[in-house]
C-alpha cells in the first residue's frame, strides 16, 4: 500500500502500561498510577449523579451540535455559542486545527520539548517544523517571533507547558501576541489551567477578544476528573470557528461526556478543593527536591518534572517495581528526569519514600 513515508516514521502515542498490567507484571496487589496527570480525586458528584440518571438510549448519536454542553460553557466563560467548539478531548481539536491549516507549503512554530501532539499532528500533514528549545524549562517567545516567515500558519503555545508545568507571564504573552501577524494562528493551550494560582496569569479568554487571531484549548480531562469521557473545547473569535467546524467529524463529543461535563463546569466548589489539595501536595514535592537538592521547576499544573542527573528510565522502572507509576523523562525530552502526577497526600508520601530509597541506594 501506498502509504505516506511520514506517517511511517511516526510511533503511535505512548501511554503507558495500564494499572492491571504492571499489576500481573510485579505481582502487586496495589499499583498507584501517577503517570497521566489524572485527578487523584475523581470528578464532581453532581457528574456522577447526572451519569448514573441518563435517560437516553446508547443506540442514538449523540447531539452532534452539543447543544445543552455549548450553552452552559457559554453561560460559564461569558462568551457566544459561536465562540466555541468542542472536540473529543483537546486533542482532537489539535487534530482539527492541523488538518486545517498546516500542509506541506506551510509551516507552525512550537516550543520544544513540549506537548508531543503538536509536532505529531504537523508530521501527518506533511508541515514544515520549526522547533523552538525552551530557556529554563520556558517558552522562548522572542526566538519564535523570529522563527515566524511567510509560510508560517500555526504557532503552539503551551501554558502551564507540559512536561516543565511552567507558565507565561501576562507581561510577557501580550507583547508577544502583539507582534504575531493576524493571518497566523496562536493556540494557546490551557489544559492545566484551572490549577494555575500564580498572580500574574493572564485572563486567556478576553484575549480572543483582543486578539481575533488566538484560540484558548481547554480540557474537561485534568482537574475536572472526566478523562475518560474525553470533552475538550476551544475559544476564539466566530470567524475562527466557522472556519474549523467544517473540518470536525460529525458527533465527535460522545452523548455521556456532554452530560457530565455540563454538571462538573457547574460544580466550582470541586474545582477549588482539587486546586488546594494540589497545591499542598505539590508542597511535599518541592520539600523533598530540597532535601535531596533535587533540580525541579516550579509547576503551575498537577504534575511535577523532577531532574536527580540519573536515567530517567532507570528510576521509572524501579517506581513501576514498587507499585508506583509515573513517567520517565526519556520520551518527553529530559533524559534523566521523571515527570509525577500530583496524588493524594498518602500517594505522594509513597511515591516519594519510594523514589528516596532509590536515591540514596545510588
């Protein structure tokens, strides 16, 4: 078969052993998967409730228009329904805005290293691929404003960037947004922004008002607990989003997905005490790193990327082998550093025991 030579080249996306098999693989009887950035602490009741009484039948499609989803995130952001679009995950609208926009004339700007899909999606279209290294784990926005020429379509903007979990400053997005041409596309993706604390974030969604050239990503998978369903939207000017429509496949959010993430955007109070426990967790990892003076950034998200100078392969497989799964810096761009899910505070005393032991035996 004809196939396209870099769709060859390409490795399906890797997510790791699944808590079964690591289960039959050490002979464990308790595996804590810290791996994913799942929330430790489930999802809204009110999501649960509204699961356990859904009324419809699985044997029809869903609302291809999510129409119920779409007013109340509407309502909630303040924004118009044509403002929105909605996707099976964020992913999937990464998907949409690639095959969108990107070809083998034109070329997108990112961040490197940084979320994986960006450079994925672009691969699979045949784009030219300007890749731009972080400075101390951050976005380097003067040297991607210089990256930027005429056949530049997409620009990727990772805040909190996974896998470093730092951020961009509002002092520094908006000078940058300032200089990008308004025939190029900036995505800003905020997967992890509802665990942001820090002062001086900016307020990504009055942005697209200003700035008719940005879509906002966002997630209902991180701290609202629903990744399983899979429900991801974006924001942006109407002109944006008429464009992108055509290009999302038909009933792409699944009916129990709309249904739960109407119910969980309702339910602030869940989303405040997952963003407080996170920070106290993220506590008890910034004061380990210390006592084992331990490089780390400093993480807006609900995960931390821990550098110890040792194969980051080598300490994953000896948390696997203790019951706890995380990931290994080697594939996300840090080769001796692991990158762990912020869990409970009895999941993170475990893990860190664990990985104490590791360290202190090499």
């Amino acid at each position: 078969m004809r196939w396209k030579e870099r769709v060859l080249s390409l490795t399906p996306y890797q997510p790791g052993k699944s808590i079964e098999a690591v289960k039959k693989q050490f002979n464990l009887d308790r595996i804590v998967k810290l791996a994913s950035n799942e929330n430790p602490f489930g999802c809204s009741e009110q999501a649960l409730t509204a699961l356990q009484s859904y009324p419809a039948s699985l044997a029809l499609y869903p609302d291809g228009y999510a129409t119920h989803l779409r007013e109340t995130l509407a309502a909630f952001l303040q924004v118009k329904e044509e403002e929105l679009i909605l996707g099976n995950g964020s992913d999937n609208l990464i998907q949409i805005i690639s095959r969108a926009l990107l070809h083998p004339n034109a070329s997108t700007i990112m961040a490197t290293p940084t979320f994986s899909q960006y450079k994925h999606n672009a691969v699979i279209e045949g784009a030219i691929i300007n890749e731009i290294p972080l400075i101390n784990g951050e976005h380097d926005l003067n040297a991607m404003l210089q990256a930027i020429d005429e056949s530049t379509n997409v620009i990727w903007v990772c805040s909190p960037n996974n896998p470093t979990g730092t951020y961009i400053p509002e002092n520094k997005l908006i000078p940058f947004l300032e200089q990008v041409p308004q025939h190029i596309l900036v995505v800003l993706d905020e997967a992890y922004y509802e665990y942001v604390v820090a002062e001086d974030y900016y307020d990504a969604i009055s942005l697209t008002r200003k700035y008719e050239n940005l879509i906002v990503l966002r997630t209902f998978s991180k701290i609202y607990g629903l990744a399983a369903l899979r429900v991801g939207y974006g924001v942006a000017n109407p002109a944006i989003i008429k464009a992108l429509e055509p290009v999302r496949e038909p009933f792409n959010v699944n009916s129990l997905g709309q249904l739960a993430a109407s119910e969980a955007i309702k339910d602030q109070e869940f989303v405040e005490v997952c963003r407080d426990k996170n920070r106290q967790g993220l506590t008890q990892f910034y004061d380990f790193c210390e006592q084992y003076q331990l490089k780390f950034y400093p993480s807006q998200t609900n995960f931390i990327l821990i550098d110890s100078k040792i194969d980051g392969d080598e300490i994953f497989q000896y948390l696997q082998a203790k019951g706890f799964i995380v990931r290994s810096g080697k594939a996300l761009g840090f080769p001796t550093a692991v990158r762990i899910t912020v869990g409970s505070s009895e999941q993170n005393e475990g893990v860190l025991k664990a990985l104490g032991e590791f360290l202190e035996a090499n």
